[in-house]
C-alpha cells in the first residue's frame, strides 16, 4: 500500500477575522494596553483646555513643539493597517505563541522601570513598545508582521528620545546651520556677516545685530517630522523595494536641507525686513512652511523615481506605447 500525505484544508487554517466577538475582544485588549500603560498614555486631563493630567507621552506630546506631531503618528499607523487589511486577514495564525514571551519580557522591562530598578525614564515608553509587539504576534502570529511591522515601527516617531541625545544632536546642526546660512548671506551686497558657534553677527549698512541659532532651529523638530512624512510617502502606495529605501535614504539630506531655507530665511527676514517676522507666530508659520516644502519634495522625488522605469507591456513598442487592438 502507498502512503498519502494529507494536506490540511484550506479551511483548517486559522486567519484573522474581525467579527463582532474579534471587535469586542480587540477593544477589551485596547482598554486593558492604555489601562495599564496610563502613566504615559493617559488622555483625560484634569480640566478642560488643560494638558494637566495626562500621560507623560501626551503631556509631551501636547506642551513640546518639537513633538506636537506625536497624535497624528498614531493615526497614520492605523492608516497603515487599513489599507493593508485584506492581506493581513489573509494570513494565518501561526507561531502566535512566539508573542508570549515578547510581551512578558515587555511587561517585565516596565516593571523594573516603575521599580527604578532600570533608572532611565526611556525604558517605560521602550518597554510599552516591546509589550504592543508582544500582543501583536500573540493575536495575529508571525506571518501578519509581514505587514504590521511597519505600522508598528512607525509608532517610533511619536516616542521622545533621552533628552541627553537630543541635545548632544541640536549642538553641532545648531553650529552647521550657521555655517551655511553665514556662507550664503555673504554673496548680499553690503552685508558683513559671520558666525561664533551658533551666534551670527551682521552688520548692514550701519546696523548691526546678532541672530542666535537656538534649539529650535537647529532642525531636529523638522528632522523628525519630516522622516515621518518621508517614510510615509515611501510606504503609502505600491513601489518596488529600491524606490522605497531611495526615499527614506532621501529623509535626513532633504529634513536638513529645508531646515537650511528656514533658518536662511528667518536671517533675511530678520536683517533686511523686521525682527518681528521672525519669530512668535510667525517664525511657527515658517516652521509649518518648512514641513510643507519637505513634503513637497518627497512628492517630487516619488513621482520621477515612479516614472523612471517603463512597464515591460510599453516598453516593447516604439515610442513606449503597447499596440492595441
């Protein structure tokens, strides 16, 4: 006799559904995540208008300029997921249990962290990440994280690095910003201008002042957001793999690059126009120029590296275009 191997049914695979007991269980597992991470996720201030009370990864994300983009993260990442969905229903549950020991480590970093056991203020958020993944591969398996890493990696930018690396990186783009904005201010007629570290000294025409390149300048802020609108555009719509890593390659020079027109453009407004105009309001208002100018380029680029390459169909007819009948 001939042994035959069975195959499993196609409807013996256990994938994702989201039925209504799928709802009910995803939101008991949303609650009990924000519940027991409320010392950072905490969304209920004290009174209204107020950031007091909430969550020290809210609180910051509502009071510090430089992560104010911290709510759209979130929601972006769940964009992500959504236009991603089908596929991930699609696939089965398997090595699911590979999570548990994710999330008890997660779970088990927070505590210590709590317990100051680990005396850094970053390990709670690093560990709140390490549990969400846990609970990831614990609910959907492995094979779902061909498509939920992303959403899950993105999350990143919403979390505030140590303060201490954070301003051991302003220091020296704070003292490159000068440097160009003083290189290329003295190609203006009449003007003598230069730098002291990150204070630059001018004098035009008689009137003289100094423009201090301060941490929000230094293009940190913008570098963040701007990496996060730069691997959204890469990740959005389809695109083969080089395209993608072209474009988040693409995110520091262009993040630095248009921090460079701001901070040349506050010099010139400050020195040739009013003081007034560049700063308050109005130097937030070229901040958010600043974002849109950077989108627009990762649009750009997007567009010529999709239009770089000829369908196989088109490319084999003169002129790229396929015969029809």
């Amino acid at each position: 006799m001939t042994a035959i191997a069975m195959t499993p049914a196609p409807s013996a695979i256990q994938t994702l559904g989201f039925d209504r007991p799928a709802q009910v269980r995803a939101a008991i597992v949303t609650a009990a995540f924000v519940a027991l991470f409320w010392e950072l996720l905490g969304f209920i201030p004290n009174q209204l208008g107020s950031a007091a009370g909430t969550g020290k990864l809210v609180h910051m994300w509502l009071t510090e300029q430089d992560w104010s983009h911290g709510p759209l993260i979130p929601a972006f990442s769940a964009y992500l997921v959504h236009i991603h969905w089908d596929r991930i229903r699609r696939c089965p549950i398997r090595f699911a249990w590979l999570g548990l020991p994710i999330l008890l480590a997660g779970l088990a970093m927070y505590g210590a962290s709590v317990a100051t056991i680990i005396p850094f203020a970053f390990a709670k958020p690093m560990a709140m990440m390490l549990t969400l993944l846990g609970v990831i591969v614990l609910l959907c398996g492995v094979p779902a994280m061909a498509y939920l890493w992303l959403p899950w990696m993105y999350l990143f930018f919403a979390i505030p690095m140590p303060k201490r690396l954070y301003f051991e990186l302003t220091t020296p783009l704070r003292a490159m910003v000068a440097w160009v904005a003083t290189k290329v201010l003295t190609f203006v007629p009449d003007l003598y201008i230069q730098h002291h570290g990150t204070v630059i000294q001018y004098d035009f025409k008689g009137r003289s002042g100094e423009i201090g390149v301060v941490d929000a300048c230094s293009g940190m802020r913008s570098l963040i957001a701007l990496c996060a609108i730069g691997v959204a555009v890469a990740f959005m719509t389809p695109r083969p793999t080089w395209q993608r890593l072209i474009l988040v390659a693409s995110c520091v020079p262009i993040a630095i690059f248009c921090n460079f027109i701001r901070v040349i453009t506050t010099c010139v407004l400050h020195i040739f126009v009013d003081s007034a105009y560049a700063e308050g309001s109005y130097h937030t208002a070229l901040g958010l120029v600043t974002l849109a100018l950077g989108f627009v380029m990762f649009s750009a680029l997007g567009w010529v590296l999709s239009n770089l390459t000829v369908p196989a169909d088109d490319a084999d007819e003169p002129g790229g275009t396929a015969a029809r009948a």
